[in-house]
C-alpha cells in the first residue's frame, strides 16, 4: 500500500445492496486542503471507473494525478477553500477492497466470492468515510463517467447529503450501446485462457484478454472526430507480417492497450464494468413514471456532457436536467463542442476548468 | 456451386494492383431481367463486406435476397426496365474465387497466398464480367457500403464506364473509427487459436473469433438510437452464471454473432475487412489539392447516408457530394433520418426504395 494513501475502516458488515456483507474493508482515499470547523467545506469527488484516489498530486506524493489540472490551490476545485476527497472505489484494486484483497476468512483473495458490487455499494461506503471524517454534509459532490452514477445513487440513498452535485459525462442509466461495449469487454477478459475462471496470477496474467478490452474500450473514449485529426491517411507503415500494425490508429490502440495490462486488476474491471450496467435510477421512482428526484435536497447542480460522447450521449444529460428541473433542483446545463468524446473531461481543461470554477464559485 | 449462379471465368493472368495476378478465377453472379438490344439498360450492383450474389429472388433460386424489396419487377430497381447484374466480390467466398478457393498450382486452398486483394481488384473483375456480357457501358453502377468504395474504384479506374452512380453508406475511404473496428476484428480473428495462421477447416473453425468478431461488427451497424428503443431496461433476465447474459443488448449480440459464425469464410473476411482500410479515393488526385474525380465521366450521382451511421458518417458523403459537383457532375445528397445507422438500406424500405427509385427513373 502506497505510504501516501489514507486508509479508512468500513465499519464491519457493511452490507451490499444485492446481497453479501463485508468485514475488515477499507477504503483509500486522499486529500487536498483543509476541514474548515463548521466542517461545511468538503467536496468529495467519485471517480470513473478505472481511476484512482490521486486525483491530484499534494505534499505526500508529487506525481501528477488523473485530475491534476483542476483540483489544487487556485484551480477550479481550489484547494485553499475546499477539502477535496477522493477515494479509490470499493471493489477497486487501487488500495481500497475489492475482489483482488484477501478475504479474512480465507486469507486468500475474494475472487468471485466478493459481493455483488453495485454503485449503491461505493456510495453507501464513500458517505461513511466522509462522516467518519465528521462530515455531516458535502458542499459538493463531483462525479465524472461512472462517477456520476454513482452520485446519483448517493443521493438517491442519502437525500440529505449533498448540497451541490456536479454531473460530468454521465446519466440516469447505461444506454444499451454502452452496456453493449462493455459487455464484449467483460467476455473478451473472462474468455482469456489465462483468466482460468478468476485464478490467474502475475505470471499467468489475462493479458490478451486484458488489451483488447482496452482497445474496445478506446472506440469509445474518443471521438471519431477527434481520430480525424490525429490520424492522417498518410502515416500508413509497412507491417512487420501481413495483417501487422499498419494503420495509424492501430499503433495508437496498440501502444495504449498494453500500457494498461497490468494497471487493473481483471476481476475487479469485472465487477466495476457490470455494477455500471446495473445502475439504473429511475428504480428510484415511487411510481412508474414519477420522477426520482422527487424529495432529494440537492441546492443546485451543474450538469455537463460533450457533443462528441458516444457512450453518455449528451440525450442522456438533457433527460438529467429536465428530471432535476421537474424535480425542483436548480440545474444548469452545459453540452460543450470538445471533441474530445466520453474522455473531454480528462483532456479539455480550458473548458471544463471554467465550468466547473465558476460553477463552485457560484454555491459559495 | 449453387446451380442458381451464373459463373464468369475471369481472363487468365488477371492482374491484381498490389502485385500477384490470378489464373482461373471465376466470378459468380445472378441477374434480373433482360438486357436490351442496344445492351444500354444494365446496372451493377457491387456489394457490401458479407453480402453475395444474390441480391434478391428469382426464377431459378426463390429464396429472398438481402436487397429483396429494392430489386424485382415494379420495384425500385425495376427489373421490367433494367438488367441487373450482382456478383460476389472477387476474394469473397460465396462462389467467387477468393483465399479459400483451391490454388490451381497446388490443388490446396490459397490462404495468405492468395494476391493482396484491393477494391480496385474487385472493380476490375466486376468491368471484365460487364464486358463479357456485352456491355460497353453502364446505364447504373450502385455501391452500398464497401460496395460505395468499389464504386468509386471503378470510375477511377474506368472513367467512361458508368454514366450513373448511386452511392450508398459509404464514402471516399474509411475514417480512423471504422478502420479501428475493422482491426480490432481482424485482431480478433487472427488470434482465435484454431484459425492457426489459416490452416483451419469446417472441424476446427475459428469459431469464438468469427463471433466475437461479429459482436464489434455490430456495434457499429445499428445505432445508439434505434437500441434505445429496441432494448428496454426491463427486459433483464436472470444470467445462468455470474457474468454470462443478463442485459438485452447481449441476448442480440449472441443470437447475431451465432449466426454469421459459418456464414462466412475468416481469411476472406480477413482479405475484403483490410481492403476497406486500404482504399483511399484521394489517390486518384492528379497533384495534392486536385479533385481526384476530375475526368470521370458521370452524367449524374446520387449520394445517399443515413445520419445515425457511425461507420459512415454523413460527413463523407456530404465530401464526396461536394467533390462530384466540383468535377462538374450533377449529384443529388440525401441524408436521412433513418435510425438503423450504417445498416440503413438494408432495412429502412420506405426511405431507400424511393430515394433509389426515383433517381433512376429520372435517369431515363
């Protein structure tokens, strides 16, 4: 375990949604800032689905994060007014535990045997650490790609919580497009001969299985647009054999794919990848067609997709804004030009820096 | 062989524009009514990646065809009127020569030896076979698809040929997105353990790869939208096991990919899936920035997409609209509303028959 991680101790039989219970679990987090002593300062930001808690680097541990362009003192999530905290997700490898850890009882690792995960699951546990931090409630909660799925489910089951919700790349439940991208992920790594059911190890790695789903994953993040413009017809190379790398673009999948064999581990990918499928607010409704928001004490919420997202297509944000707005919830909606696709969160910092700045700047 | 299918025996030494020419190779091929006397009323259909021959019913084979509500006598390509001619591509392996057929050296399949096969192959073979029928030129060439790029290979390479063009789903070459999809399925087939660099057979058929890669197909043939309201969120079954299927979208996917598994040869689909990626229209530039469709012969065009199409995308056929009416040829651009995506003409009747039907009705 990284010596720059905080650690916290979910209470024992924490209890997942769909079933099953967890002792000894922890969960890894950082942060940046300082608790002011009404403690009203705090935004907790859930992460997407393969990140980690170093959304940003500080005093401990200078790597630069995932987010590291927004979260610091004066950036737009300003270190020198919030306390930002961000964890790595339950069921994660990242530090925090998931199917990979050791089971107490067994000493050996869960493999299948760690609970159905659901979003619900790393928003119940993500509520306990901030209230084991004394956190009574978020300033704001922020929530990118699965992140903001799950802060839909964090407020769905804790409607008191959270003052101001910033919802990026995300929506109310999985479009069958996207389900279906990862779908053929998930059997691309269960269907690796060396995941052998779960018991592989670092010598015997899924690490085919692990790359193409990458690679399947990359005709998502981007945008066909984009892809236009960073992959000129003439950059065509001779390959190595026939059917080699020869194309632009595959060099680009290839080199990307391997970096992140061995950044995941396969069953968690498993567990997170499905518990996004799983995820549908709407079961939140009363009634069949009530509104789900109905009753949840949000302040305001800025919500926020890119023209260019193939897998949370901006339909999804528009939907989002219109069930906040019925549900009497001050939301504004932003559906920006970056054509940067599903990842622009990741990529187009003057944009996003700007929206979510002012944005927080405003709920002060 | 089908006793349904004609069969063109392809002139000996045929030569293939990569290098490597062919001896004995024949195309298969149907046809729907009747050549006129002055041998003007001929149109060709070029085909997509999987499709063969038959394009539609007829005396001698009552099966439907996969265009079956465009082709027939009163229908959008009027057999009363034209005489309609459908081959399999050269490299197919629907009764046309392609890597699965016997090398006549060896007496054993070709496999990888069989010539690098281009569109520009499959265009030539197609204007041989025309001209053994007598046909000096084209009233009508239509392309859906790959058949749109083999088109194009056609006029460049036979600018006299083809006085009208009907341009289908396709365009000028492949954007990186559908270049990337196409390898990520080639990738896939390759590396099935039984296709064993080729040397497979009916007994040991590289069946997850020809699945799966159908699965990443078919991402990309429908669209986003039209699974939106075809997979409703209630429709979840139960999974036989953790991870099998359980969403809708994966019941489809299977069903699908089930299907096409024998449907089609791997080294074929190898062979046509890279020409794809191969063809570049800008080629036939004369110097960088000249419009490569200068000198070709059309007296008209009709460029028709369809706006959901993700493999396609509208923007080509918008560029390849703009580049007919620089060259001085009378085009018409048609984007519809279809939601089947890329497989649009496939399947929106009402749209297509009239788009098609009207155009060459005022082509008399």
């Amino acid at each position: 375990m990284a010596n720059y991680l905080k650690l916290f101790a979910i209470p024992d039989s924490f209890q997942f949604r769909r079933g099953g219970q967890l002792e000894k679990g922890i969960l890894a987090y950082e942060t940046w800032g300082q608790l002011n002593e009404e403690r009203s300062n705090a935004v907790f930001i859930l992460t997407g689905l393969s990140a980690d808690s170093h959304a940003a680097s500080h005093a401990e541990h200078d790597t630069d994060g995932w987010w590291e362009f927004m979260i610091g003192p004066g950036k737009a999530i300003d270190t020198n007014q919030w306390f930002v905290i961000c964890a790595s997700s339950l069921g994660s490898c990242k530090g925090s535990t998931g199917p990979c850890s050791p089971n107490p009882k067994t000493n050996a690792p869960y493999r299948f045997d760690f609970p159905d995960l659901t979003l619900e699951d790393i928003a119940n546990s993500s509520v306990a650490l901030c209230q084991s931090l004394g956190i009574t409630q978020l300033h704001a909660l922020i929530g990118p790609s699965m992140g903001g799925m799950s802060a839909l489910a964090l407020l769905f089951n804790h409607k008191q919580y959270v003052r101001h919700l910033v919802h990026i790349a995300s929506g109310m439940a999985s479009p069958p497009f996207s389900t279906a991208i990862r779908s053929l992920q998930r059997e691309v790594i269960r269907k690796d001969e060396n995941f052998n059911k779960g018991y592989y190890d670092a010598a015997n790695w899924p690490e085919e299985g692990m790359k193409f789903a990458r690679k399947i994953g990359m005709l998502s993040y981007r945008s066909a647009k984009e892809w236009n413009e960073r992959f000129p017809r003439s950059l065509k190379q001779i390959p190595e054999q026939p059917f080699g790398i020869e194309f632009p673009v595959e060099s680009y999948l290839e080199h990307h794919a391997n970096r992140f064999i061995h950044q995941f581990d396969p069953i968690s990918y498993l567990y997170l990848s499905r518990a996004m499928d799983w995820f549908d607010g709407f079961k939140y409704a009363s009634h069949k067609g009530a509104n789900p928001l109905t009753g949840v004490a949000l302040d305001s919420a800025l919500v926020i997709g890119a023209k260019t997202d193939l897998l949370f297509p901006t339909e999804l944000q528009q939907q989002l804004h219109q069930l906040l707005d019925t549900a009497g919830i001050k939301s504004e909606l932003c559906l920006t030009d970056s054509i940067q696709g599903h990842d622009a969160f990741l990529v187009d910092q003057p944009v996003f820096t700007q929206l979510v700045g002012n944005y927080l700047n405003q709920t002060v």
